[in-house]
C-alpha cells in the first residue's frame, strides 16, 4: 500500500543580522511589488492541522527530517518557498512536528534569513539538525551570490529547538579545502562505524572536474576535521544526501541533480559497511542489491531524506509545482514527468511524501530492517 501525506505551512517574515560577507554596508529593503497582498504576513493556517493542508501562501522546499528523543517527535525541517522572494534573501528555515507522520504541528520559524544582502546567510540552503549533550545543532548552507564565496556551512545552535543562536564565528568554507567557492552545500551529519561523526558536502574540486562529496569528521560535534573526498557518479551532481545505517546495512539515499531530465530522481545505494558504501560511488557507481539503479520514485519527487524513531524510519521529500498553473488548484503536479523540467519546492500534490517502512514493492528493498 503507498499512501501520500503532504503538507505546505504558513509562514512569517522576519530576519536577524549575522557577519556580513563584506564591509558594505545595506540599507533598506529591495523594492517589492507586492500590491494585493497586504495579507502575506497574517496567515490564517491553524497552528495544528491534519494529513490534507492547503496553506494560505507558499511552498516547501527540501525537507531536514529529525527524530527528537526527548519528546518522541520527528521535526521536519524545511525551506519556506515565499511565492515572491527578494533578489538574495530568501528561504528562512521553518519545521513541523508530528509523531504519527499523519498530522502534524507548526514549529514556525526556526532560522531567519540573514539581515541584508550582504551576509553569507542571506539565503539559506539545505542542511541538518542533531543533538548531543542537550545541545540541538543545525548545520546549514549560507547562500549569497554577493560574496566571494557564494556557499559556505554554517550552523546555529539550542538548548530547547525553539530559540535558535546562529554561532557567527564559525564556518566552513570550501577552498579552505580544495573545494569550489560557488558550490559547497548540504551537509548531512550521521554516526559512522568509528563512533565519530561524520558530515558530508556536495561540491566540486576547487579548480574543476567532476563533483565529490567533502568529508568531515568530529567526537564533539563542533570542532570537525576534513578526512578526504567521496566521488560521485560521474558527472552528476547528487544534492541533499542523506546517509544511515539500518539492521545490518549502511545506505545513501540522494537526489541526482543532472541535465537530463529522466535522471532527475531521488536514489539510493546500499552496502554492508560504510567503507563499502563509499566504494560503491568510488568504484562504481555499484548499484545495490541487484545491479540496477536504485531509483525511489519518479521526477515528481525531490529532496528526500529520512528519520528513524529506532523502530520505523520514514523519508520525506517535495513534489514540484507546475508554471501557470493556479497555486490554489489541488492539479497543480499535472503534467509532471513530461519533459518539462519540474520547478523548485513543492505545492498541493504532494508537499511532503511519507514512505513507511512496511510498505510493499521496490521502495520496501530500501526501507525495510534487514
């Protein structure tokens, strides 16, 4: 049985300053054309809603699934997609909460986009939550075309998941380690076969060639050391990686960012060891377990990633909406998988995608316990 559990959330706008990428200074706002719309910051989505939502305005974008073990609760972090974004600053982080993946709570606003268009973190891009010694973590991509370097990690911290620090003397910065300045990004932090923390980067080598993972590794969670690179699979791009193990088995599960359109999916290796797994791209790519490409779903669904509670794990992901079709309309998906490309975040049908781990057909050969 598949079942599809989707939902976009409200949103407010705000913004808190961080380090400035140069010393220019910023003053104001870019102008806007937002004439109609003198209800965008007052949403009259509920707080607590079910399976089936419709938001007053926007869309999800990447979704950063995390289990809190303190309150039982997987939080769904995500990119709020304003319909109308200012030229550098947009995509603020905002999460739901659910413990059943049927409905869920609006956590709000976690992280506010950087103040002006100057900070590194004027936009920011996809990342992931973690916690040790009851410290929540969000490691995270500041994103700004104004800078010398246009992605660079970053991270902010909490000790409650409500109110977020952004920590502005840290970051990572790719050419500190070889790694393109343009793109350095999606850091997915696991636990590997050492007991160390292990986070990777999608990037490129600093001075062309094809894409890589940057590896890092950390005992503390704050002070990490960069171990070497991971190859990806030819030339293509594989954003938002997620990496876990589960029974006996270690898993990749990524989107592949290509030119061509029929390669644009969310897939997935599978090796019996984390050493093994990175052969599997390496060396290969080696297709797991039976020799063909692991492939999740269709073009209709982007940016998965998954969470466990110990017993299920679950992944979430967005399906893109469709240009010229009205955002209010529950047909808005129509068409995909046509040869058009799919737009960026998802809207009505579905947002947010739940795959169960009980689940029949070749998605189970990723998600069961072994």
């Amino acid at each position: 049985m598949k079942t599809m559990i989707y939902s976009v959330f409200a949103f407010m706008l705000s913004a808190s300053a961080l380090t400035a990428c140069s010393d220019e200074k910023f003053s104001g706002d870019p102008s806007k054309d937002w004439e109609g719309t003198t209800t965008f910051f007052a949403s009259t989505d509920a707080p607590d809603f079910g399976t089936y939502y419709m938001p007053y305005v926007g869309r999800v974008g990447d979704p950063m699934p995390y289990y809190d073990q303190k309150d039982g609760l997987f939080k769904v972090l995500y990119l709020q997609e304003y319909i109308n974004n200012m030229p550098f600053r947009f995509h603020p982080i905002w999460a739901v909460a659910t413990k059943d993946c049927a409905s869920y709570e609006s956590l709000g606003e976690l992280l506010p986009y950087g103040g002006n268009d100057f900070e590194q973190d004027a936009a920011l891009g996809t990342g992931c939550a973690y916690e040790k010694d009851g410290t929540y973590y969000i490691y995270y991509t500041g994103h700004n075309g104004n800078c010398k370097n246009r992605e660079v990690v970053m991270r902010a911290t909490s000790t409650d998941f409500k109110n977020w620090t952004k920590d502005e003397l840290w970051a990572l910065y790719g050419t500190d380690f070889g790694y393109s300045a343009n793109d350095f990004r999606d850091p997915q932090i696991f636990v590997a076969d050492d007991n160390l923390y292990h986070m990777v980067i999608s990037t490129y080598p600093q001075h062309g060639g094809d894409p890589v993972f940057a590896e890092f590794k950390s005992s503390d969670l704050k002070n990490w050391e960069h171990v070497g690179r991971i190859r990806m699979i030819w030339d293509r791009m594989l954003e938002c990686p997620d990496i876990f193990k589960m029974g006996n088995y270690w898993y990749i599960v990524f989107s592949e960012s290509y030119r061509a359109s029929w390669s644009r999916k969310v897939k997935y290796m599978v090796a019996s060891t984390y050493e093994e797994l990175k052969s599997c791209l390496n060396d290969g790519p080696k297709w797991a377990p039976d020799g063909h490409e692991g492939i999740l779903d269709s073009r209709s669904l982007y940016a998965a990633k998954t969470a466990s509670n110990g017993t299920d794990r679950y992944i979430w992901g967005w399906c893109p909406f469709r240009s010229g079709a009205d955002i209010h309309e529950k047909n808005t998906n129509v068409g995909a998988g046509d040869g058009n490309e799919p737009n960026w975040s998802g809207l009505m049908a579905p947002s947010l995608l739940v795959l169960c781990l009980h689940w029949q057909g070749s998605m189970t050969r990723l998600l069961r316990q072994r």
